[in-house]
C-alpha cells in the first residue's frame, strides 16, 4: 500500500493550495484541454493530484469510456495521479474533468480547500463488497486526511472512492482457488463494491460506528450510510483509489467546499443549501455569474429500494432497458442543472450506503469573491 | 372528420366547468385509479372529454405501453374520448392520467379553465410529415377552440395533438400503391409527424405564416415554431387528435392555466415564470402544500441539434443505446420535479417545432385559491 | 384450482385430434390472423387449448407486449385459453401465435400429437421461486398430463409453464404483510419463477428426485434440470399456466412430436435430431417442402454461467445494455433458423433448471408424410 | 497516401506467406494473447500487416471499445499496421483478434492466401458518404491488390474497409466551413459510409460499372452491391484503410481462402458452400477436427429494408432499444455458429452495398490438409 505525494514535505511553513480545473471533452480519450492547460502555463502537470471524469458510457459492467479514459489520462499524466473516471452523462450532463491539482507556495493564513489522496493495495475478488474491502478503505481514507492537513472529520466535505468490481472472468479466478465472491451478478458486483467503500469511509468519519458492520450490512441495511461519502465502481481497476476534499486550515487560495445530503433525487433545497453556504444566491436558478464561480458539484444519485419518490412511484427498478443507475442520474442530474444553470456536474451513480436510501451527498466547490 | 363532444349544447345559460384529475396508475393497463373516481362520485364517466398518460415505455416506434393503455382506457370509457398516452418515463418521471372533464352546469362568472376537442380523418402514410397534416391539424384546432369557446388565440395555452408514426408495414403498404412516404426511417417518421402538427398549431394560433409553409421546412426550420404546442406519436392510431386548453370566459371553477417556452432543456425560470403567473410562489422548491396546487405540468423536451446545452456538449445525439428524446424527457423531468417537488409530471419528448431549438413550451395548471 | 376442458368426456370412443396452426402477427395486439382463421371455418373458438405467442417486446421485467397481446386473445377467446405469451424476437425471430386445438371426432387408431393444460391457483409474492411454486407446477403437470390421456411420462416432450414475476409492487404487497420474498430483484425473480416451475415439471415427469428439492437448490444447482421444461415468465398473471404436449395413444392427425435437449447454445445436431426422428432431412438447412412440414419448433435459451460457449469467451452477462436473455435468445434463434430455414419459431429465453446450463430443450412438431 | 509495406522487396523469388492468427480477448485492451504470440516465436511484430478485431461494444456511434482496442494495439504494434475493429458481439459471438501476418521466405510453388493493403488520406467530414470516398477507396483497393501480387480480381475473395463516420462535432466542424454533410444523424452516417466504400470495392473489382454511380446511389440503390466487400465504420479514424484477401500465385503456407454471398440472414447453404470449397464436410456442423482447421469465418449482417426474411417479418428495422445492425449481427452469428461449432467469427454490421439487401458475403479462411 503506498500513499499517494510526498505529504511530509508539504506539511512545512509553504502554504500549499488546491486548485481545481473544469476541462470539457470531445470523448472519452480527449486530453486536450489538458494538453492545453499544460501549456498556458496555468498548471505544471507535476501538481496535479488527482482527476474526477465524467465519460459518456453507460457507467454499468461494460463501460469502456472508463478505461478509455484512464489510458489516456495515464499516457499524459503518468500512472501517479488518482483518477475517478465516473461513466453515465445521461440526461444532459456533460462530459468534462475536474482537474484537481496542489501548488506548494505563498498564500495568507486561513482556511481553504484543501485535498489528500491513498490508495489501498489490490483486492482480490472475494474481497470486494465485503469487510476486507471496508477497513482497507477507512484506512486509507485516514492516510489522504493526514496528507491534507485535515484533523478534525467535520471539516472533511466530500470522499470519494473509485474502486472495482466483479466481472466473470475475475468470479472464474477466484472459483479456481476454491474462493466464492460477494455476488455472481456482475452488475450486482459493483453496488457492493461501492457500499463497501461507503461504509468504510463513514467508519474513518465516525459517521458509522465499527460495530455496526459486518458483511451481512453490505447492500442491506440502507440507514446506515455516510453523507460525505462517494464511490464509483469500475472494471479498470482492482484497487480503491480515496481522494478527500475539506476546508483545511494553512491551505490557501478562493477556493472552498461545501456539502449536503440530499434526502432524495429531487431534493433541490439541499443543493441550495450547498450554495447558500458558500454565498451563492440560493433561490431560482445561479445567474451566470454566479453559475461561473462554481468550479465544481459532485452529487451521488440512486433509485429508491421501494420504487417511489415522495410517495409516487417511478420505474427505475423495473426497467430492462435501461439500468436504474442511468435514470438516477439522469434524473439528479437535471434537477443540479436547474439549481446551477449549467450541465458539467459531476454526477455519479450508485449511492449505496452514501446518503439515505433513493438520496446522496451533493458538495459544491466555489470561488470566494473578494 | 368529427368534432368531439356536443359543443352546442354547451353554449347556453349553463356555465360550464373544465376538471383536471390526476391518477397514478400502477402498470400501463391500470385503470383501477380511474374507476376509483367513478365510484366515489367524483367524476362521471360521460363527462369525461380527454385523458393525458404517461406510460412506461420506451416513448419510440416499438412503445407498446400506449396501445396497451388506449386499450384498457376504451373498454373503461369507449372510443369517444380524446387518449394522449405520452410514452416515457424516464429519470424519476412517473407514470400516472390526467383526467380531464367538462361538467355542465353553475358557477360565477368571469374566465377558467376551458377544454376543447377535436379529431382529424385517418392520415394516409404518405401523408404522415407533410403539409396534409399540417392543413388537417390547424382545422382541428380550430374546431376544438371552438368547441371551447376560445376566441382569442391569445387565451390559449396549451395544444396537445396526439399523431401516428410510420412503421414498416404502413410504408410497405404505401409503396404498394406507388406512393413513397416522407422518410423511410421509422423513429424519424416520430419527429416528422410531431413536426407537421406542431405546425399546424402554429398556424391556427397565428404564430406561424401560412406562406412560410411547405413540405420542405417540416423538419428542417426550427425557427419556425409554435410555442403551444405539444405533440406525442404513437403506433396506435392513423389520425390526429387535438386537445385545446386555456382559459375563456364563460367557464367557471377553480383551475387556471399559465405557460412559458422554456428556452433550452433546463431553463428553470420558465417553469417559475408559469407558477408566479398563476400565484405559485417562485422561488425554489415549491412547499408541500403549493405543490399541492398544481394539477398539471406538461412540457416538451428534445435534445438541442448542434449537441450543446449552454455551450457545453450533451450526448444525447450520439447514443445508440439510449434515444435522444429518452435523454430529455429525463433531464427535462429532472428540472420540472425541482420546480414542482414532485414527479407525476407530464414531460413528453420530441419538440420539433414545438418551441425553439432544444427547448419546449411548458404549461401549468393550479387550483387557484379562495 | 381448475383443470382445464373437461377431459373426462373425451376419453371415450370419440378420437381427439391436436391441431397446431402458425398465424403470423403484425403487432402484439393483432389477432387479425386468429380472426381468419375461424371465419375461414379452419378452426372454431372452441376448439382452442392454447396459445403460445412470441412477442416483441424485450421478455424482461417491463415487456408490456406480453399483456397486450393477452387483452387482445382474450377478447378473441374468453378467459379459458391458456396463453404462453413469451416476450423477445431478437435477431431475426418472427413473432407469430402457435394456436393448439383439441377437436373430437373421427381418426384411424394408432399414436398423435396430444395437449393437455392445467392451470395452479394464484401465487402469493413470497411463494414466487420457492417450493410451494414447485409443488404447486408438478401437481398441475400431474392434471394436464391426465387431460391428454399420456400416462407414460417418456411421451411426454414438451411442457410449457406461464409464471409469474415479482415487481416492486408485488414484493412491497408481501413486506406489508410481514413477508419476505425470494428476491428484491425484479429481473431476478423471472429466473427464479421459470427455475422453480421447471424443477416441477421435472419432478412431475420424474427427472428429478422430490428428495433433492428445497427452496435452496432453486436458481443455484444447475445440475438438477428437465430435459422437457419450458418456462416463460411475465408480468401479466400470478398463477402457473401448464401446457403439455406429448404423443399419445387414442390420438388421431397427421402431428408428431420429437425433442431432444440442447448441451449449449449453438448445438444444431440436436434440432437435427429432433428433425430426423420425425423423418424429416437433416443435413444442411431443410429444402422449402421440408420446411413447411415444421408446424413449430419450441426452444429454450440461456447464457452459460460461467461466460463460455465451448470455451469461449461471450458478453452476455457482462453487457448491462441489453440483458442476457436477449443475446440468448438471439443466438438460438439464428442456430434453429439455420436448420429449419424459416424464422417463425418459438425460442423463449431463460432456461433455470430447464436443460443443462447454457443449453435447453428444444422441440418439433412436424406433419407426417402420407 | 502510402502503401503498406515495401510490397516491392516482395515479388522477389523469396516466397511470401500470409499467416493468420485468432487470438481471444478477455476486454477490448487486452493484448496479452498477442504478446503471447510474439513471445513464443510465432509471430514477430514487424510480420504484422493488420488485425481484424471483434469488440464488445454496441458496434454503432458511441462505440468506444474500437478506438480502446485500437490505443491498446498501436501501443503493441506501432501506427504502421492496419486495424480494422468492428464493434459488437451479439448473441453468441465472441470478442477476438484475427492476427494476419506476412512473412517473407522459402515455400513451394503454386498459389495460396495473399493479403495487401492500402490506406486512403483523411477524408474531410463533407466527403465521407459520397463519390469522393467511393473513389479514393477504389483507388487504394488497387494498391493493395498491387502489394498482395492479385492481378485478377477473380482471386480476390474478400476485402474489408474501415471507415469514418460523422458525429456532432464533426458535422459542426464541416458547417463551420460552409460546407453540409451527407447526413446529420450520426448514425445514419456510419451506413453512409460503409455503403460508399463498398461501392469503391465493387468499382475497382469490376462487379460495378462506374457509370452506375454517383452521389444519389449511395443507400438507395441495394440493387448495386460487391459480393466480397465489408466495410465497418468506427469513431477512431478519418481515412478508409483496405486489406486486401485472396488466392494468390506465388504465395505459400497451408492457408486458403474461399467466399459466397449470403442472399439473406439465415443462408446456411451459402456458408456450407465456402465450406465445401475448402475441402470441408458441409452437411451439419463441423466436427471439432474440421473446426479446428476453420481460421478465420468474415461475414456482412444487416437488416433486410422490407423488414422481412424469406416473407416472415422480423422486428430489427422498429425497435427502438437495440439497434438493428445489432439484432442483424447476432442473426448472422448464430447461423454461422450453427455451421461452424464454434463462436470467434468476425460477424461485422451495416452490410450497405455489400451483397443483396439482408444478405451479405462471407468468407472463410482455413487450413489445407497435406
């Protein structure tokens, strides 16, 4: 297991900053917009941290645009950087990267974003969507706190997870070695696999308390949850990648974060709660110019487990067409873009233990004026 | 051709009363909601004039979901009433009837909410997106606002036509009379059937020039738009059926009607320019108890042609999995269930020529009160 | 519970006949073919047994083709008819109705093509794929059997089972109960349905020891299966529908009937086994003539378990944009048109305990020469 | 433009032969069978002229799997070689590389399988589906019958293009130079394309004369096919690359090549006749042992236009969840599994111009026995 930068040294009198990017994509391959970032001089590619991607493809077993993605961020970036590529741009969410990056340098004293990353080692098969796989997580999230500066839980704002999933290649290894995994359903697979990483982030929070769990909680018991908690399931890795964004203290910069928990997929007063925190105007939708000084929202969206929200039934669960992640956020994605007026939201499906039951952490990153 | 309902009659003394009721159905066969209201004595069935759906399917050619609906629909009420089943309910969308009824009788005077319908005659298949349709549609609104007592094309708000598709048994028989039809692609025979009628909205409001017509623009001019109009194909029937709503002196009751073209697919401030039109507060989400209010919201959604929403790309064009007005109908749901706080909304999908490019007419109706 | 047709009275001296007529449809409601068939006097109402339809919807949780074309047959035929109504024509399949007749009357002695069908009460949700469904099917075998005069179970080579499937209404139902169901996954309990409707139906014709049966081994040990079993599953009704076809003495036709099971999807020296055993050539792809003796040809489809088809590799269960059975279904349609050279054929997908796995019975009914 | 290969270096008395490898693959990235390859010794990098690969995506717009695969292969082989993935594994069919290789050296006299190839420029977004791509294409067929020494198009037994399609982006690119494409739905644009570079393969073959062709025929003239042409479309490139496969003289190796046309989707005999013509028992399926000298199976699927096979209706052309090409490409594989026993055969979609309407060539490559 290896933490990810060097964070002793940056832990000295430098004022480090974290500096996010909003990069579009023609596809799932593009970088130039990276490639070009690079080249204004605005970023040196050795600051970049870590990389949240939405790409266009189903965000289900047999989404490509991720690994797509990743080989192309690798091939520019180096095999150094944690990456969440998040598939599923449905509705009318666009597909972009949030370039999360940290400069070492000058800056006032204060509080402001600020960002660490950790990765736990490879799992094998029958360790994803169970135990191992949640207190792999938690410790891991304790590393990327530590190497953010952030102590105290509460100012942690948003964790997010990338971590794999089953495929039936990966069930045949395991049934070689006389081992059963989690779940045969492939599908299936990667809920547990981003419960489990859920679960193992409210444990590091103290959301969750470490005796509540055992792998019979896995995907069954939805009150226990975390509201900061993020995770995306892929099948281009085998490991959990943690990145935690908060509001640091000796971090520098206009940037800071904020967070709800929206109780639903309409919960639309929970985003512009998020707003109204960092001084945004939180009634109608976010003016333009406004609209311009949110550099990031990333929300989780799942269908509720009894096929209803607030009362009325939607048809998620029963749809064979279409996967009832892919109508999440769909759905959640729409009602962000009616708070903030603009579609390049990071909006990742399957919220298993990440917010209450059909609901999901919304966090918004901002630059403060003045 | 016939005109719906004995209009006559209607004219007197006796002041009548548009009712909208809405009904969540539980499969798209359910008419166990509406047989429900009979027996309570809510509603009549002979006063029953139209009946909007939304159903579950997939909203494209091969959507069974509203013959299925029209079918259980016609055994409860008969042949005689107008059936919009609007397939599609994607995002958090769900499925449920709008009953709308016109009851004879007291009531102040002063303006409310006013219905009328008419039917055109059988389309041939080559006349399906083209300018027979266009001319047979704008005579049945006109002959449904009359039925309505609607004078003033101003005091319209809202045309729904329900119009067929081409599929290829019906483009096969065509072509074995030596007739060729407007295309030979069966999901896009949807849009241009949802065009011609939108146009022939257009034209009986006088929003659109009779000269600027022909069978070339269907299609091809999104300048050219009506912003009243609502079209939905379906498989299951060969002509048009034409609902006009708005509010006319002459009716009483309680309800009223507000519309707005909303400008692209998440344009928040349309919706809420309807519900301050109609005394709705209009900030944020609506509270529980003003949700309650609204009867109905029925909008249009349709992705934009040059792939961008705001300037940022959506993929809806570019999906072979998932058809682009699936795409919108989720977003534009997602927008409407911000504003509203709930999901029984009735969002349908292809907007050619019903409102600009990427955007849609939007229509709310309120209980007012007092 | 009620057997179906009263088959005392056609035990006696009168020689009973099953007829099997192919009727072509236009779309899932269209019993226009079915219509002609009785004006032509081919076939009274009467006579009709069963019905087996191929629809085109996606034989997943919301095919709504299914019911559809069960509210069209039942107006046709009243509520008697057993109707098999399987969902999904992918690839090149035809969707058609196979109309089974049972017609008294004269006939020369020997050995024909026989039906019987039985119908078992409805089911609760929670009792959906467990032991009582299994129970319940094979006493209904043990009825339909005995309505077909087929006392041998080795003359018995097809039975069909329509079964229920859970929907999130169905299981909230039960949870308001205090009951719990056998799966949260909608999609899931079609293939517990069909598993524990097939384990009867081999329990029933005594493939299957009673004593290796229990609610544990249904869905999970794909050894134990009926090499005879076909079980569709849909949303439309809550009870088991049985139909068994067999070979019978006191039988009088042209018909036979010959099976033989499938080892995997791409196994066409079974169907030309099948064709051989009812004289028909089996070599290639059968000659025109040859082809219009095939009355039916009934199959069942399935992805394998372990992602192999002769040791290579398909995506099946790894494409979360069409689901399994639809690439299955497709598959076994393209082999058994290969052979018949003909695509109206019955291929239902979902084969649980219904042949070993990946693989699936098929039948054939033919016309005998002379 | 350049050649491939120095074909000059070749015509030598050095005895060049084309070998071909089928190499499984667990995901579209997976190139560990073809290091294996070079690994052991069988296969040098630099005797690669082009790979042939099936992917698992949905084979239409959004497929990514192609250019995943594509980045994967360029990183193992250098740009240098011709790559030509087709997307979709429907039914049964199961994701592989078909590795052709050229290797100069010793052999006897006579005549064996001959591959050459050629690539045309980047085409601008205005030229693809019209006569500017018809011609480059014959144009670079020539070259590469140049470089595999076929002088007699009566040798050439296949030849595979892979082609650009148009996006958004691109349609907007080209409209931002005045210039319209020949579609605007990307879709449709891909059967463009693939139907241009058809006719290129005809016209330089001499199956059709050049005065039949211009811009209007592209799509609308099924009539004008190449029995040997099989064009794929894919996101990844802007140019048309052209391999070249036949019988030629002065090649070498047990290999040999023979090909019929399909006259529609389930024309087994037409594959059992490419089968015959290698020396291969054509009645049934093959044995294992003949299987095994089966290297490489290439067949074209599409839907017929009338929406039926030999009369009976099938549902490709209307439904709206799976597209077309899709159902067609599984059709296809089962027939051809059902001949073959065996699932690796490169099934490729969107047969425009390549055979008669519904039908398409198919080719098989296989070991002489010696």
């Amino acid at each position: 297991m290896r933490a990810h930068l060097p964070a002793k040294k940056s832990q000295g009198p430098a004022m480090p900053e974290c500096l996010v990017f909003r990069v579009p994509t023609r596809h799932p391959a593009d970088v130039s917009g990276l490639d070009a970032l690079f080249a204004s001089g605005a970023l040196a590619p050795e600051e970049v941290v870590a990389v949240f991607g939405k790409t266009e493809g189903n965000g289900c077993v047999n989404d490509f645009t991720r690994p797509l993605a990743v080989m192309a961020l690798e091939a520019a970036l180096g095999a150094r950087v944690a990456l969440v590529m998040s598939g599923g741009t449905e509705g009318g969410l666009s597909p972009h990267l949030l370039v999360v990056a940290r400069r070492e340098g000058a800056g006032g004293p204060g509080t402001a974003l600020a960002v660490g990353t950790a990765f736990t080692d490879d799992f094998l098969p029958e360790e994803i969507g169970r135990m191992a796989q949640v207190r792999a997580t938690a410790a891991a999230v304790a590393r990327a706190m530590a190497a953010a500066g952030l102590t105290d839980p509460a100012d942690v704002h948003f964790v997010q997870v990338k971590c794999p999933l089953l495929t039936s290649a990966r069930i045949q290894e395991a049934a070689a070695r006389g081992q059963d995994v989690s779940t045969h359903d492939t599908y299936a697979s990667m809920g547990l696999s981003r419960g489990a990483s859920a679960l193992g982030i409210g444990l590091a929070l103290g959301e969750i308390p470490g005796e509540a769990l055992d792998d019979s909680v896995i995907g069954t018991r939805p009150d226990l949850f975390s509201g900061r908690a993020s995770a995306s399931a892929g099948i281009e890795l085998m490991r959990n990648e943690v990145i935690v964004l908060g509001n640091a203290p000796g971090w520098s910069g206009p940037l800071r974060i904020a967070h709800r928990v929206m109780r639903d997929g309409i919960d639309l007063p929970a985003i512009q709660g998020a707003l109204a925190e960092l001084g945004l105007p939180a009634s109608g939708q976010l003016p333009p110019e406004a609209a311009e000084r949110v550099v990031a929202l990333l929300a989780k969206a799942e269908p509720t487990g009894d096929g209803l929200i607030r009362g009325r039934r939607h048809i998620m669960n029963d749809d064979s067409d279409i996967n009832a992640t892919r109508h999440a956020r769909a759905l959640v994605g729409g009602v962000a873009a009616a708070a903030i007026g603009r579609t390049d939201l990071f909006v990742s499906g399957g919220a298993e233990h990440q917010g209450p039951d059909g609901g999901g952490p919304v966090a918004v990153i901002a630059r403060m004026n003045g």
